[in-house]
C-alpha cells in the first residue's frame, strides 16, 4: 500500500514539474541561464539566506533535538517543485522559475550536506550528516531533474502553443492534485494528531523562516533592480522548500515520540509556505508586478498562462538588404497585427 501510494505520489510530481517545463519556450530558459545576476540572488537566498534564518530559530528558541534538526534540514533543502505551480499560476517569471529550481536541485547535492554539517553542529554538536540516508535524497532529486529535462525536451521539440497550454493545464492540475493528495496522506497520520497541541515557540519557529525568506528575498532582488516578475519568482524560490525531503530524513533519523515532532516540521511549514507564497502572489498580482493585468479578473488570471501569450505576442525583426547595389536597406517589424515596414537610404533620408 505504501508502495503504491509512494508511486502515485511520484507520479504526480513529475506531471508538475514536467507540465511546468514543458510550458516555458526554450529560449526563454536559454536566456535565463544567462541572466546571472538574477540566478545568484536566488542560490544566495536559497542555500545562505534561508538556512540561517533556521538556525537562528533553533538558536533563539532553543528548539528540542528533533524539531530544530528537521527545521534545519527543510530550510537547508533545495526549493519545491510547487515554486513552479504558483510562479505559473500568478504569472511570475515561470522560466526563471525552472531553470532556478534545476539548479539549485543541483546545486543541493552539495549544498544540503555542508549547509547541515555547519549548522547542526552550532547548535547541537551534532554529526548529522553521516548519518544521512542518501536513497531518498538522491531519488527525489532525480526525478526532478528528469522531469525538468523531459519537459524542456519537448518543449524545445514541439512549436505548438497549444501543447504549452495543454502542458500548463496537466501541470497546473497535477499541482492541485498533489496538494490534495499530501494533505489527505498527512491528517490521516501520526504527523497531524498532536500539530496543533504544540508550544508557541514550534509554530514561531517554523513561520519566521517561510516568512522572513519572502521579505529578504524581494528586498535583495529589488535592490539591485531585478524585473518585478523575476524578483517574485526570486521570493517564491526562496521561501518554497522541498519539504518531501525533510519528510524522508525524518523518517530514518527519528523513533517514536521524537519522530512524531520531527513529522511536525515538514508538514507545518508546508501549510505556512502555501499560505505565504499565495498571499504574496495576490500583493504582487494587485501591485502590478506580474505578468498578467492588475485590472484581469482574479480566474482569469490563475486559468491564464501569459507567459506563453507573451511568447506568442513576441515582436519579431527582419532585415533585407537589396543585393543590386548595397546601399538600401529594408527592415519590417511585426508587432500583433501591425506591419511597420522601414527604408533607409545612403543619403540619410528615411521612408517609411
């Protein structure tokens, strides 16, 4: 049953991140991957910004062995594939938003086990990470590459605007799916029947992170001038955790009652990242900062990716040269339904 359970699970996660993928043009990610500026905001947000404000809690709040580890590991962790579900939903940057979350599952192969090996041992001299089950960390993160490079295979492949939409529609629906599924699966289990019984202190703890992230992230990209729809998806990035994975290492790390809080974690801090993102997506939609209209019906905003009617809207260029003598040069833009055609002359004069 667990078994079956786990591959529906899986599953639905690749449908996600693969619709997500397949969505975006491209040359659109080939032009994100050059956008460095805005890619190390969001690795500096994601595996520095993020993982201290943890510790900090754990610190600060003097969080019990198993609660402050299982914080630390889901704040140290790589960013969740549903970072994608609301940067496609509300109308982010969905490209940045994929080519952000394959590198820093990358990135995470690396950057989990130091970020735990620097903070476990601050706050409780602890050697986490050799005692670390690899099996679950490695397969979760492969199935989110392999999603992400099947769904940029086809996208890549394909030039059919409506494969985009249709792709968009399963990922979209598989992200609605999944957060049904997780939810039934976790108030069913051991995880929810003492979460809301807990000290001040655990529910603190697990907010200031989810929250603090957002806020710092939007700060620092907004600081050195990022677009407004990039400095959202820099946000969700940072505050949107693979919490599945702090589930997995919580499961061989903790026994009986310590594993019951540790269970807490992930799962409180999933609710508190869903909550937060999505009201800061609104903020962001009202304010203007994503791609869709501040003015567009709140349905058709979330039922409407303008990220591939941008794509379809794009302005293109040619430029023709009259090969009689060289001197004269055509050049047409189409701009949606206008065609500016333009003559330029060696004598300075222009027609158009």
């Amino acid at each position: 049953m667990v078994d079956l359970l786990t591959i529906a699970s899986n599953i639905l996660l690749f449908s996600l991140v693969f619709g997500m993928s397949a969505t975006v043009e491209i040359r659109s990610v080939r032009s994100q991957l050059r956008n460095y500026k805005a890619l190390a905001t969001g690795m500096f947000c994601q595996f520095l910004v993020l993982p201290m404000l943890g510790f900090i809690m754990v610190k600060t709040l003097a969080l019990s062995h198993a609660v402050g580890l299982t914080l630390l590991i889901v704040t140290s962790s790589p960013g969740g594939s549903y970072s994608n579900w609301f940067a496609s939903l509300f109308n982010a940057d969905l490209a940045l938003s994929v080519s952000m979350t394959a590198i820093s599952t990358f990135l995470s192969i690396v950057m989990l086990p130091v970020n735990l090996l620097i903070y476990t041992t601050l706050a409780y001299n602890d050697d986490v990470v050799s005692n670390l089950e690899w099996a679950p960390l490695i397969s979760a993160l492969a199935l989110v590459i392999t999603a992400i490079s099947a769904g940029l295979y086809c996208s890549a492949k394909s030039q059919s605007d409506s494969f985009k939409q249709m792709a968009n529609r399963l990922g979209n629906a598989s992200g609605l799916c999944l957060i049904l599924f997780s939810a039934t699966m976790t108030n069913s289990g051991d995880a929810d029947s003492k979460i809301w019984a807990r000290d001040w202190s655990f529910y603190v703890a697990v907010l200031v992170p989810c929250v603090g992230g957002v806020v710092l992230a939007n700060i620092i990209a907004a600081s050195i001038h990022l677009k407004p729809p990039e400095r959202m998806t820099v946000a969700i990035e940072c505050c949107y955790q693979n919490v599945g994975i702090g589930t997995s290492l919580a499961l061989t790390m903790f026994q009986g009652v310590e594993l019951t809080e540790a269970m807490g974690v992930p799962f409180m801090y999933g609710l508190a990242e869903g909550v937060v993102v999505a009201i800061y997506c609104i903020v962001s939609w009202k304010l203007g900062w994503t791609k869709a209209p501040a003015d567009a019906p709140f349905l058709e905003v979330i039922l409407t990716s303008y990220e591939v009617l941008m794509d379809q809207h794009e302005i293109d260029q040619i430029e023709v040269s009259d090969a009689s003598d060289g001197k004269q040069t055509k050049r047409e833009s189409v701009s949606g339904h206008t065609l500016n055609t333009y003559f330029s002359m060696d004598n300075n004069e222009a027609v158009v």
